[in-house]
C-alpha cells in the first residue's frame, strides 16, 4: 500500500489573500430539507423536531387537530441519590376547522363527581379520569362526530391513577347514523384490570363504515362500587374524500422553520413553527389568504398534574415534581427525591381579526385572519450544587419571555432566529451528487434508498440534520443533549432518558466541533463540571475515603445522582470528550477553567484506584467491560482509558505550564500501564486474560476505544495493534443496535477502510420498523430520519455525522490526514467548513477519488501538517493545498 504524501507547506499571506474556496455557495435543496405529503401521527417516527437548545417540540402537522408536543431540558425528578429521569411536558392541541371535525361526547347516567366527568375521558390528560359511583347500572358514553361521518378503526383506553377494580371489564362498542339503530362494531369479555395505572390498551376493529355516533356500554363491575378510565382516544379516519388538498409540511434545516401548507375549501392555509434562542420561546403562526379564516381552540396539557388556567389570552399550567418517582408514573402521597423542581408553561395567543376569549379552560378563536401562538415553559433548576440545584420559581422568566415576543412583529421574530440559527449551521456544508430520487418526498426517499443506494445527497442530508438535531437540542445555557437530545413524550421513559456514560453521551459530541459547531459543547463541559462535587461524595462512599477524584455509574442524572452499575472507566471517557473539544479550539481559557481539574481529579482516582500486577504493570481493578462480560481485572475498556486520560492530563499540564512534578507522576504511570495486546486468533484482546469469542457479535465495542475515539491504536503508527483491531472488529459484524452501527462507521474509517465504513453507514439508512426496546440488531432510520437503538435515540444521528467526517479528514494524530478513507461510492464530493484539531478549518473537492484542491485556514497562525491519502511519496509543496491565515 502506498503512504499517504506528507508536506508542511506555509505560504505567504501576501499570496494566500489572492486564494479563495473554489466551494459554490448555492445549495442543493434536498440537501437541507425533509418534507412529506402526509401529517404525522407518530411522535417519533413521523413528527418533525424543533428547539432552540432548551425548548423543543415535536411538530405533527395535522390538519383538524394540530398537535405540538412540547419538552424543555430540565424538567427532571432524581437528586444526588439516584438518576431520576427526564420527563414528557405536555402538549399544545390546536383544534381547526371545527366543521370538519370535532367531537361531542355525553353520558345519559353518569353523574360528574369533583370534576371527573366524562370530559376528563376525552381531553388527551392521563392524569385526569372519569370516574364516579355506577349504583350497578351500566355507563354508557356517546359520541359525536362533528361534519362528514367517518369510519372508526380502532380505540385505546388509558386506565385510571388508582383502584384496578374500576377498570372496565366488559363492554361494547356501537355504531350510528341515526342514534336509533345501533351497529355493534366490537365487544370484549372479561378483561383482567390493567397491568399498570395510566396505562394504554388499544384495540383494532374491522370497520369501513362511516358513522355519524359511536357508543360505548360498559358493565357495571361487580367487584368495585366505582368506574373509571382516564381517557378514551378514537382513531377516527378522515374518508377518501378529504375536504383538504395540495397538503405537505416540511422542515428547512437550513433555516430551523416547520412550514405545513394545504388548501381547504378553496382557502390555501399557511403555518410555520420555530424555536427562537434570541427570544427563548417557540412560535407557530397560522396564515391564510382569506380573511376570517381561522375558527377554533387552543388547549394546553400537562404530564403532572398542574391546574391548568386562563388569563386574557394566555393559558398557564404551574406545577411540581414533588413525589414523581422513577419508574413509576403518578405521584406518591410523600415525597420520594431529596429535590423537586418547580415548573411552568404559558401559552399565548395573538390574533389578527376575529374574535378571541378564554372559554372552558380553551383559548377559543372565532373569523381570525391569522393567529400567532407563543409557547414558554421552563423549572427552576439551576446547575449549581452549593445552592441546592434550584432558583427562582420560572414564572416571571416565562411572563417575561413571552410578553417581549408578544410584542414584537412576527416577521421581526422570525427573522432574529433565523439569523441566530444561520450563525452556526451556514458554517459547514457537504456537498455529494443528487440520485434521481432526491426530489421525493423524505420518507418515499428513505423507501427507495433500501434497494438503491446511489442517493448519495440522502447520505449528506443526514448529516446536515444531526448538525441541525444538535444546535436544536444543546446551546450555551442549556443542559446536554441526553438520549433522545430534547424531545420526549414520557414520564416513563426507555432507559430514563437520561445521560448514559457508557458510549451515548460521548458519542452525541464526537462530530461537534468536527464540524464546526462548537458552542453547542458547552453544555456538556458546564454539566460535568456542576456534578462533580456529588460525584466525589458518592465515589469515597463506594470504594472508601482514600480514594481522591471520582467515578461514574452508567445512569446519570442531572443533580449529579447515578444508578445502575459502577463503571469506573466512563468518567475517563467522558474527560476525554473535554480534552478533545480543547485540541479542536485550542482555548487555553476553557482548559485551565474547566476540562483541566476534571483531568486531573481523575487521574489522581486512577493513581489511587489502579492496581499492579506481579510483573509491576498497573491495570484496572476487577471491573465490567461496558454491558458485556465477566468482571474480570485488567480489562481493556479501563487501561485503554487510563492511557488516553494520562497522556490527554501531560499534554493539558505542558500547555499550561502547570503541574510539572505531578505530571511526571502521571507519564510514569502511562510508562507502566500494560497496554493492549494481541490474543490467540489476532484479535485485539477485550480483557488481560485472552479468553475473547471469536462468535461473539455483542453490539459493545469497548476494546476499541483506543481506535476511536482515542488515539493508541492507529494503522499509520501501531499497524500491527490496527490490524489486531480490524480483526476483532470484523468478528463482531456490521450490524448492531444504532449508536453500535454509529461506532462502527468511526471504526472503519479509523482502520482506512472507507468502503466498509460506507457500508455500514448505508446499513443505517435502512428503514427501522419498530418502536420497540430492541437490543442488538434493530437499529435504523424512522420516516423523519431519527434513528433508531430502537426505539429512537438521537446518539445514533450523532454517531454517524462524526463517521462520516472521519472518512473525509482525520486529525488525531498531530496533522491533519485529508481523504483518508474515502469510499468509492464518493468519487466526487466538496465540503466546506470541516473543522481539524489544531484549530484549522478545511474547504475540500475531490474527483475521481483524488483530492482535486483544498483550502486549510488557520485559525492560531501556526502551519499544520498535511497528509494526503493517495498521493505520491515526495516532501515537494503540493499545489493541491492552499495555506491561509498562517502568520
């Protein structure tokens, strides 16, 4: 194999002003854009993400019944003690056209009793029920469908809080034209109480016709003096002939707007939907161009509990966590975490025309020519432990968010987060040729990708959206983007939706300053450094008052509190994403301040913790490798870490000038670490004892850290460990769970295999067709380009944004390495805005499978180091680099 051409080139800057990036400036729209002829119905496999790094929402799109599903980052129970969980906030209903469709709901015999009536059953709120005292008559609820008659497919009921005598057990369903002759459309006998409060039951029927009334006639239970459910939900379809037309919604990453657009009646309708961090509230307008052509009513929701009321225009919903407890799902009658936030959320309406007032805990709309709706939400959290995690109540934060944005021109709004937004996307762009169905609708794209993989744009697209996830989801002032980055339904949630230390986490921030983004890391260094001081009380807790620094558990929290197992080596792992964010910014101010007492409490944790062997070699003590295998002494996953840590804290101490004595300490124990070695059948070993499985193919890969994201192991300065590295790699197969495949692209291309890297990047895109816990082999790409574990966890878009820059340049080795595992599939391609550690920034084309030219911008004067893969062996200047910035 020929070696890659290495040249030091610094030019004049007399010549490198007259260089410019021959990268064009026009954008392909299907690179920046997903759209779809349908609404969604399904949070995440279908509906769009908004957010401005702490407010988000899920956008569906619908035509009669908008939903915005709506989060904010740090509406979290748990403390110091235990994990706890991010939690679902509620949800914004935008009911319209109420001609078209609506629904009317009655019980002859069903007395309301302290407000739980039979609207508590329709109003979409599982922490509200209907219930009262049956006197063994049978309940009876009706429905009526408002406008055109429609067909019911299928119903779900949501048991109650408590009591599971009171759920219903036997019951029909009907249906009617004429309220006179009733058709029954499903019964069910004798069905046990629901194995969980609030919990969903669905049931399909086979059911074409449309029906103007259903009925529902439940049996009074025999074994309960009460009856109950918290909601009854209808699928009710819309019929062939739809009222609407013309309809799509699509999301402009480019620009961070929603737009749903469809014409109804012979009126073409308009909205848009953004997320604004200038003004820190979420905006959705609604347009027309016919005057008074909006009718209808706005209702706010919440997960827990909170009184919902309205004021002028405004609906609020305060409340607090006091009591919530994972996993359960309702509150408890004491509290169960140390601390409990409060939070709130305001909705706001503007109107233009019509009329508008608070009607029956809705924000009613009458003739309105166009609407604006401003949403704010937000807790008390403060990310400083000295002050117990918590500061002022929200309310006036909120009060006074919303009121400025009431007061300014919408288009003013609109412009001010365009601008803000467009100051980090418009930094980066890549560039690969349309297919010829890059001008599908996104989801018909993602369908046709399964049999022919030449949309190569598609490829690109799904990079641009993880940048576009990630300004969406983590922002200076924000909490770090956790598993699935902001966007959340539950209070129940896969796996607490939390910060999981053992791949996820430092895999949502590998690609971040890749590509040049790197103010959306800050949360995650601000929220390190906040947990320390609980994690060093918890870590002399577990192993005992000698040991200095900290560790982590797998589950963490954000008071700093951690559950499921301990797993010393993940606070390393994490510290290196902190030296990492330094070598690509080169911010001595941020090292010294933040990532530095991070550094070198963990190595004094280690100095402490690690053991030696008989021979004088220091390894980890008895310890997991991450969900997989024995817990054994010395294993990889650990000592890997110890070496990247040891030689990231020497690097971090020489360019402060700080800490001599103490980091000849540590380059003495880097000296004595037993470092990885090659086992029986050439793999790279898991463990010290040589006991890997050659038919093992477990989705973890924590024996390849020192390939990636560590710096060890590397085919052009340890080829023999790289080989041994691809070997085990390749024993484990290119499939997987999604952050396992999102690894696995990393891997790959760390190894200069570009066209195995690609491979497994297409084995991403394929489409994903459950939202259930999956555990190995299921990972995959929903209609809305989520991927999936599944179900949808947003490291694996994060994942394979960082794989797909790595096969473009890499930098990990002290220069910059320009295509060095580009894919065949890619034989032309431009980027711009590819950020090198160092603190250079790199624009690129390359043909034919060779670089054609780049432009490398230095951003500290100095000259990098350039290889170029594919070229010849000569130390001449190549004519291929421009130099700018160099002092």
């Amino acid at each position: 194999m020929k070696q890659p051409h290495i040249i030091s080139c610094p030019l004049t800057l007399a010549i490198a002003t007259l260089i410019t990036s021959s990268f064009s400036t026009v954008a392909s729209p299907t690179s920046h854009t997903l759209w779809y002829q349908q609404p969604a119905d399904n949070w995440q496999t279908e509906a769009l993400p908004i957010g401005n790094g702490k407010l988000g929402a899920m956008v569906f799109g619908q035509v009669e019944r908008e939903r915005i599903m709506f989060n904010e980052d740090s509406l979290w129970i748990g403390d110091e003690g235990d994990t706890g969980s991010y939690q679902g906030f509620g949800d914004v209903f935008i009911q319209l056209h109420p001609e078209a469709f609506s629904l009317k709901f009655n019980s002859p015999n069903a007395g309301q009793s302290g407000g739980e009536g039979i609207d508590q059953a329709f109003d979409n709120n599982a922490n509200s029920k209907w219930c009262f005292e049956h006197k063994n008559q049978a309940i009876v609820a009706i429905i009526e469908v408002g406008g055109k008659a429609r067909p019911l497919t299928e119903y779900s009921i949501v048991s109650g809080n408590d009591v599971p005598d009171r759920d219903p057990s036997t019951w029909k369903l009907q249906g009617s034209n004429d309220q006179r002759n009733w058709n029954t459309l499903d019964q069910q006998n004798d069905i046990p109480p629901w194995p969980k409060r609030k919990q969903t039951k669905t049931f399909k029927i086979k059911n074409k016709t449309a029906y103007a009334h259903y009925r529902f006639i439940f049996e009074a239970s025999k074994t309960s003096t009460h009856f109950q459910v918290a909601d009854i939900n209808l699928n009710i379809q819309a019929q062939s002939t739809t009222q609407y037309s013309n309809y799509r919604r699509k999301l402009d990453i480019q620009q961070a707007v929603h737009e749903t657009t469809y014409t109804y009646n012979g009126v073409n309708y308009r909205r848009e939907a953004f997320s604004s961090a200038p003004a820190g509230v979420m905006v959705f307008r609604f347009e027309a161009n016919q005057k008074a052509a909006h009718t209808g009513t706005i209702e706010l929701t919440d997960l827990h509990e909170a009184k919902i009321q309205g004021e002028g225009t405004t609906l609020t919903a305060s409340g607090d966590l006091v009591g919530y407890k994972y996993p359960k799902t309702e509150r408890q009658s004491k509290p169960t975490y140390q601390i409990a936030l409060d939070y709130e959320s305001q909705v706001k309406v503007i109107n233009e025309g019509g009329q508008i007032k608070i009607h029956e805990g809705k924000i009613a709309f009458k003739g309105c020519d166009s609407l604006t709706v401003i949403v704010g939400a937000g807790t008390n959290y403060l990310n400083q432990r000295d002050k117990g995690w918590k500061g002022e109540h929200p309310h006036q934060r909120i009060s006074r968010q919303i009121t400025t944005a009431a007061k300014t021109p919408y288009g003013e709004l609109k412009k001010q987060h365009i601008a803000d937004f467009q100051r980090l996307y418009n930094r980066f762009e890549v560039r690969l040729p349309d297919g010829k169905n890059s001008k599908l609708p996104t989801d018909q794209r993602l369908t046709a990708y399964q049999s022919e993989r030449s949309d190569l744009s598609l490829e690109a697209l799904q990079l641009h959206y993880a940048r576009y996830l990630m300004i969406a989801c983590s922002r200076p002032g924000s909490l770090p983007a956790n598993l699935q980055g902001l966007w959340n339904e539950s209070i129940n949630p896969p796996w607490r939706c939390d910060y999981h230390s053992d791949v996820n986490l430092q895999m949502n921030y590998w690609f971040v300053d890749q590509t040049n983004i790197s103010e959306c890391f800050q949360p995650l260094a601000d929220y390190q450094f906040s947990v320390r001081g609980a994690r060093i009380d918890a870590t002399k807790k577990q192993f005992g008052d000698h040991i200095r620094g900290w560790a982590t558990r797998s589950e963490n929290g954000i008071f700093g509190g951690s559950s499921y197992l301990w797993v010393p080596g993940d606070a390393a792992w994490l510290a290196q994403n902190l030296w990492d964010h330094y070598a690509y910014t080169r911010d001595k101010s941020y090292l010294k301040n933040t990532a530095y007492p991070i550094l070198k409490e963990l190595c004094e944790f280690w100095e402490d913790y690690a053991i030696k062997t008989k021979d004088g070699k220091l390894i980890s003590p008895p310890s997991v490798s991450p969900e997989h295998g024995p817990k054994l002494p010395g294993n990889s996953y650990e000592d890997q870490l110890m070496y990247d840590l040891f030689t990231n804290y020497i690097e971090a101490s020489t360019d402060l000038d700080i800490d001599a004595d103490y980091r000849k300490k540590v380059t003495e124990m880097r000296s004595k670490l037993l470092g990885p070695q090659i086992g029986k059948w050439g793999q790279l070993q898991e463990w010290m004892e040589d006991r890997d499985d050659p038919k093992n193919q477990h989705r973890h890969l924590s024996h390849l850290i020192a390939v990636y994201p560590g710096r060890q192991i590397a085919p052009l300065t340890t080829p023999e460990l790289a080989k041994a590295a691809a070997t085990s790699l390749d024993a484990r197969g290119d499939d997987g769970t999604g952050w396992s495949i999102g690894w696995k692209i990393n891997l790959w291309a760390r190894l200069n295999d570009g066209d195995r890297a690609h491979r497994i990047l297409q084995n991403s895109l394929r489409v994903c067709k459950t939202t259930q816990i999956v555990m190995n082999y299921a990972g995959g790409t929903y209609p809305n380009l989520l991927m999936a574990h599944p179900p949808f966890q947003i490291e694996a878009n994060f994942g394979y944004a960082s794989g797909f820059c790595e096969l473009l340049m890499q930098s990990h080795l002290g220069e910059i390495h320009l295509l060095p595992s580009l894919p065949s599939s890619w034989p032309d391609g431009k980027i711009k805005g590819l950020k090198a550690r160092g603190n250079y920034e790199i624009d690129m084309e390359w043909a034919n499978g060779k670089l054609k030219s780049a432009t490398i911008t230095s951003n500290n004067g100095t000259t990098p180091k350039v290889r170029i893969a594919n070229a010849p062996n000569h130390s001449a200047k190549d004519k291929r680099i421009k130099m700018t910035g160099v002092k």
